[in-house]
C-alpha cells in the first residue's frame, strides 16, 4: 500500500501550491483554500490507514485515541472560527499558529528518547522542537496582546542583550544536547523546551503595537519551518512542502508589511517601538488648538460635499461600525456624493484586515482604494473623514525623523479640503504617538463613539 | 569529508527544499494587499500539516508506552486544531469577498 500512500502525499503538496496560488486572487481565493483543506484530508486519512513502518504498530486504542484526538480539535477548532467576530480574527490566527507550533514541539518531545545517538535526526528533531516551542510561546504572548489581555510592551532592563544571550543559549544547548545525546540524561530535552518557552515570551514581549501584525506573520513562517523539520525527521513530501512553502510565503509576506511600514525588519524586533516617544507628545501638545465640530454641521458639510474619502482605522472595527459606516456612504451616494475608502496597507491589525472587515458589511470591492491610487485624489477631494484611524495619517511620518513611525508612507489626508476625525477622545493612536494632523487649520474633530456618532450623522443627514 | 557525503546522499532532498523556497515566493509574489490577511490565514491552515507528523508519532509509539501516547494524542488534537480552525477562518473571511 505504500504506493498509493505516495499517491495520497502527492495529491497533499500539489493542492498545497495550488491552493496558495489560488488564494492571490480574489476571484479564486475562496475556492483555492477549499483545494487546500481537501489536499490536507487525503494526506491526513492516507496517513492513519496507509503509514506503515517496521515500528508502526495498529491497534484499536490507536485508532481511537488518533480519531478521538480529531474530532476534539475539529469540535474546538470549528466552533471557535465560526464564532468569533471579524474583528478578533489577528488574534485568532496567532491562536492557531501556536498550537501548530506546540504541536511541532510535542512530535520533538517524543522522538527524541528513541533517536538519541543518531545525529542527522537529532539535528531535526531538536530543531523542530525548539522552533515550534518558539513560535507556539510567541504566538500566546502575541494573542494576549492583541486581545488586550496585556496591552504594555513589557521592556526589561537592556532587553536586547538579554534576547540574545537567551537565543545563544537555545542554540548551544540545542547544539550541545543534539551532539551529546548519549551522555545526557533524557530529559534534557525538557530543559531545552523550557528555555526555548522562554525566549519565545522574551522575543515577543517587548513588541508592542502597530507591529503585532509584523510578528505574527514572522511566528507563521516559524511555524512552517517547524513543520519542515518534521518533514526531514520522517521524509514526508507534504509535511515539506507544506512547511517550506509556508515558510518562504510567510517571510515574504512579513517582509511586505515591513515594507509598508518603511522599517526594516530588524528594527521591529530589536527597535523599541509601541510605547511611543515622549518627547513628540510633548511638543505637539503647544502647536495650536483643536477645533470641533457638531454633528448638524458635519451633515450639511457632509451633504453637499462632491467628494467624500473616509479613511477607516482600527477603532472603526472595535466600536462595531462598519456597518452604519457602509449605511452613511450609501446614503451619501443617494445624494450624489461620491464616496471611497482609504485603505492604507497597515490599517487594522493585519494586512488587509480593514478590507475583510469592510467586505463583512458590503462594501463593494471596487470602492476600496489602496493608498498609491487614493493619494494623488486628496486635492479634489472636499470631506475627508477619519474614522478610528491616527497613525496612518500622521504627518509626522513624513516630517518627524525623531518620531518612530518616520519613513512610513502615509495617506496624505491633509491635501484635501477638510479633515474630519472622528475619535472618542484626544489620546495618542496604537503606536502611542501624538498626531499634528489634529491641530491642522483644516481639521475638525468630531468626538465620540465612532458607531453611536456615525448612527447620530446618518439621522440627521436624512432630515436635511 | 562527512560534509560532502552529506550533500551526495541528501541530493534530492536539498534540490527539492531550494525549488520548495522558489515556489513558495513565487505563489505570493505580486497579490495585493487586500488579500494578505486571507492569504496568511490560509498559510497557516497550511502548515498544520504538521499533524501527519503527529500522526506517525502516534502510530509508532509503542503500545505500552502511555506517556508517548498522551503527548501524542495532545498533539493530534493540537494540529487538528492548527487545520480545522486555520481552514475554516479563512473560508469565513473569504466568504465575504464573495458576496459581491
């Protein structure tokens, strides 16, 4: 039967690459993660019924412990995607990605007993272990973040040393307990484990904020390099393509995201970025006054304006809004205004996020204008109105060099002829930095909730 | 030199994983952004296929051996979960981009 295994493991990869290809386009995306999961049930069943080595031993405790262990983590798995709301999805997938990679860990735990003295498996195995116990340690502290549950980027004293020193010992313990198999005690390998906990909670912890999506994207890679491990260890093709194709994919994809930020990769890790620059906040407080507007005017502004561009941040999606914000452009469309949306490449937790969470409420696709396209409109432009957005449209970005988001392209709101913002209340954005664009001469702010403000300017633009 | 016996008898292998790495640039080279979220999502459903590896734990574990048994079982559970909730995500947010 091994030859129809090889089948089912060939079926596996190419629907992997298949699958991902397809997911590049909108069109086809929905139906290339479908390929995807089915590739990943052949290899799945071929494994349990086909797998067969001179240790495979079948029995029907194992049959029941490997289905049962299935139907758990389908049962839990599918519950909780179906359940959660757009807007946890970030941390939601750094979920996953942990338990992929505490998953990889566990396969290293167990092997290593058996394999001790082979050197070429050890190399894998420990390798495996370590990544995948990185990532699943990132990736919680990175789901606590996102969720809030630890909002502070935790800075211990020269962390960066520390990171390193920590990381050099992983390495030379792994290497050490990988050479020295024979003359250590087996348990070494939990040791190695603990540390390796470790240092995924010192690596992901002083990482605060807007690069949360840096690191998560980063921990993905981690996780399919942890896979690819396991493919070495028992040469299986799907596992290794699997892993790899996720591996590059997601450095790619973590690279395109440093890029839209304009910083490099290195300075997200060892930069100290999210808790903001004091100094900036200071000065910004004494460059002028902030004006605000009620919401009659804003809709008779509003109303008969030609062009309308409304730039969505985060605080759109936590206060629920996307969908009386699709209600406003649609009323607004009625009365002959033109609407699109600002989509910068960062807005949200994740790449794209606002795009997902926008589609959840309608929005048409097309209205949806990435930043180089929306750019070049400002000047025509009569309303801009930022809702729950700050550090993508921070002037500061492209006149600050002391500021930490300086370099990163920016929606250039402050061509257009006005600048609402919505906002509950004057503090700093994610990153934790003040934002000229509120004392400019053009810009109103428009204070509140953004769902009971926005719900408040849709009544009363229907009465005028 | 063990070294070069080493890339002589893994030949295969070490073609295969630099063409993998190609492959895997080239499939997201060039997608926009709106589809990034999906697209890493999707990419993470992927790499549960770190399961199959979980499997063959289980299914070479000696039958008397509880504890390799127990993390095995957690293991299947936990790449379950990596594949179920990674695939299943992305269709829901892939869902609305369909609608339209």
């Amino acid at each position: 039967m091994k030859g129809l295994l090889e089948i089912c493991y060939l079926i596996g990869s190419v629907t992997f690459i298949i699958g991902l290809k397809m997911m590049g386009n909108a069109k086809t995306a929905r139906k290339g993660n479908l390929i995807g999961a089915f590739g990943m049930t052949i290899a799945i069943l071929g494994t349990i019924f086909l797998f067969r080595t001179d240790h495979t031993t079948v029995n029907t405790l194992k049959f029941v412990l490997i289905f049962g262990a299935i139907g758990i983590g389908s049962a839990i798995g599918w519950l909780t995607a179906k359940k959660v709301e757009m807007t946890k999805m970030p941390e939601l997938v750094s979920m996953f990605n942990g338990m992929g990679g505490a998953c990889a860990a566990l396969i290293g735990l167990t092997e290593y007993e058996h394999n001790r003295g082979n050197i070429a498996a050890l190399s894998f195995i420990v390798a495996g272990m370590v990544i995948g116990t990185i990532s699943f340690s990132g990736s919680i502290i990175a789901y606590l973040k996102l969720s809030g549950k630890m909002d502070k980027p935790v800075r211990l004293p020269n962390y960066n040393s520390l990171n390193n020193i920590v990381l050099l010992l992983v390495v030379i313990a792994s290497v050490y307990v990988v050479l020295q198999s024979l003359a250590l005690p087996v348990f070494v390998i939990w040791i190695l484990f603990v540390v390796a906990i470790i240092y995924g909670i010192l690596f992901t912890v002083p990482i605060g904020g807007a690069d949360m999506p840096v690191v998560i994207s980063l921990l993905n890679s981690f996780t399919g390099l942890a896979a690819a491990f396991g493919g070495f260890l028992y040469d299986n093709k799907p596992m290794l393509t699997g892993g790899i194709l996720v591996g590059s994919a997601g450095t790619l994809l973590t690279l395109a995201r440093c890029k839209a930020m304009n910083r490099p990769l290195s300075n997200v890790i060892f930069g100290a970025f999210g808790g903001g620059s004091g100094a900036a906040a200071g000065e910004a407080s004494e460059k002028g006054t902030v004006k605000d507007i009620q919401v009659s005017d804003l809709a008779v502004l509003l109303n008969y304006s030609k062009k309308v561009v409304i730039v969505p941040g985060y605080g759109l999606a936590v206060a629920q809004a996307q969908h009386v914000i699709h209600e406003l452009e649609k009323l607004l469309e009625e009365r002959g205004v033109e609407v699109k949306y600002a989509i910068h490449p960062v807005a949200g937790r994740m790449p794209g996020h606002m795009n997902v969470l926008l589609a959840e409420s309608n929005v048409e696709y097309e209205k949806l204008v990435e930043m180089e396209d929306i750019n070049p409109e400002f000047p025509q432009t009569d309303v801009v109105l930022v809702v729950g957005a700050n550090d993508v449209v921070n002037p500061a970005a492209k006149t600050d060099p002391s500021s930490p988001i300086y370099g990163m392209p920016i929606l250039d709101v402050e061509n257009a002829k006005n600048i609402i913002i919505n906002k509950r209340s004057m503090s700093a954005g994610y990153a934790g930095i003040d934002n000229l664009l509120f004392y400019n001469s053009k810009t109103s702010m428009f204070f509140g909730d953004a769902k009971k403000a926005l719900t408040e300017l849709v009544a009363e633009i229907k009465q005028l | 030199m063990e070294i070069f016996d080493f890339f002589v008898q893994n030949r295969e292998m070490i073609y295969f994983i630099i063409l993998a790495v190609f492959v895997g640039i080239e499939v997201i080279g060039g997608v926009p952004t709106v589809l990034h979220t999906p697209l890493m999502s999707g990419a993470n459903a992927i790499h549960g296929v770190v399961i199959v590896g979980a499997i063959i734990v289980m299914l070479d574990t000696d039958p008397s051996n509880i504890f390799g048994l127990i993390l095995g079982f957690l293991a299947v559970i936990l790449g379950t979960l990596n594949v179920v909730g990674g695939f299943v995500v992305t269709d829901r947010m892939l869902e609305m981009f369909k609608k339209k």
